[in-house]
C-alpha cells in the first residue's frame, strides 16, 4: 500500500482493498486541500480542521462512530476516547480507528488528548501501523506520545502527525516533531511526502517514519 501524508492529521492510504482518507480539514488549515479521491474517510471527531468531508472527491462512505463498520471490503473499528485529559469536558469525544488493509492493521488516533486506559491500548494490541499526534496543547504531547508507543508492543511503523510545520506557521500552539523525535529511537526521515509499505519492508524492530506534507 501507498502512505501519503496530506497534512495535520489527513492521510490517504491507498492498498489493493481501496482508497482511504482520515480527519480531511477545511481551509483554515493552510496545506494542501484533501481534494483526493477515497472510497471512505474516517473522522475523529467533528472540528472543521478533522471532518472536511466535503473536500474529498469520489463520493466516499464517511465513518464517524465507534464500534465495528464495513466499508470498501474494509473493517474499521472506532473506540472511544477523549480530545482531552478530562474526559471531554474542553473539547468532546474523539475516535480511534484501527482497520486493516494488505493484511497489515493501522490505526489513526486522531486528536487523543489523553494517555490511554489499559483496555484501550490492549483494543491496539496488533496494531502495527499507528498514525498519532504528537504536537501538544490540543492533543497528547511528545512525552505521552512517546510512552504510547512503547505500550503497543506489536508495533512496527510510527508516523508522527498534528505538529508545527513551516507552512502551519506560528498561530498554531503545538510543538514541532523534533521534541518528539529526541524521545524516540529509530527515527528515519522518508524525504517525500509518500511512502510504499508492504508486509516485506515492515521492520522487524519499532521505527518512526517521518514524511514530508504533500
């Protein structure tokens, strides 16, 4: 399957099973638009800078809840987390999604704000891709995100999203990935926005692939 990074917290994952976009945003965020075609988008939670479902193309099936759903041949199954450290009471619900496609599991955490209980990391046991904001201030920051990573032991690739970025620039209160970067090990910078992943090239140790935003 192909991984492309779009931006914040959007990526289009393309396998042999479909095309799929998570948390599109709308244009206060200054990357490129998600103007992609998907068979299905999965959405975190609803901010305009998560649920811009209007902006990709193809006439996708939307996924927004928890709990098991089909689509494109695809299971996706959505737990229940926060966007905050107090249960949601600042910033609501927000959904995980784990799914598996070329018969490799992912998941996207969207905007977690909170380190997770022990069931919901064992609902991530056999993830072995994770995409996981690492930025702080609206989500779980580099020193959580770090630990998380060391909880889910089946896990191979790390891709850091939610952070500063150049193009984001300075009204965005969160951190760039280097203060995520120096609590990891392993870390590989891809050099492209894109990135080919296979059940061959999955490293046999935890690594953390930085892409560039398309």
């Amino acid at each position: 399957m192909k991984i492309k990074w779009i931006g914040h917290a959007c990526f289009l994952i393309d396998g042999e099973e479909g095309r799929v976009i998570t948390d599109p945003y709308d244009a206060t965020i200054p990357y490129r638009p998600p103007d992609f075609t998907a068979d299905v988008v999965t959405v975190s939670h609803e901010h305009s800078d998560h649920n811009a479902v209007e902006r990709v193309k193809g006439n996708p099936i939307v996924i927004r809840e928890e709990g098991e759903h089909s689509a494109a041949g695809i299971t996706f199954k959505g737990t229940a987390s926060y966007h905050d450290e107090v249960e949601g009471k600042k910033r609501g619900a927000n959904t995980i999604f784990s799914f598996t496609m070329e018969g490799i599991q992912l998941a996207h955490l969207g905007d977690l704000g909170h380190p997770l209980t022990d069931e919901q990391v064992e609902a991530l046991a056999s993830v072995e891709v994770l995409f996981i904001p690492v930025g702080g201030y609206f989500t779980i920051g580099p020193k959580e995100a770090a630990a998380l990573t060391k909880k889910i032991l089946n896990l191979k690739v790390v891709f850091p999203m939610h952070y500063k970025t150049e193009r984001l620039g300075e009204r965005f209160p969160i951190a760039p990935v280097d203060n995520f970067m120096r609590k990891v090990q392993n870390v590989k910078r891809i050099g492209s926005s894109e990135v080919t992943l296979t059940r061959e090239n999955l490293p046999a140790h935890q690594e953390v692939w930085i892409l560039d935003y398309a």
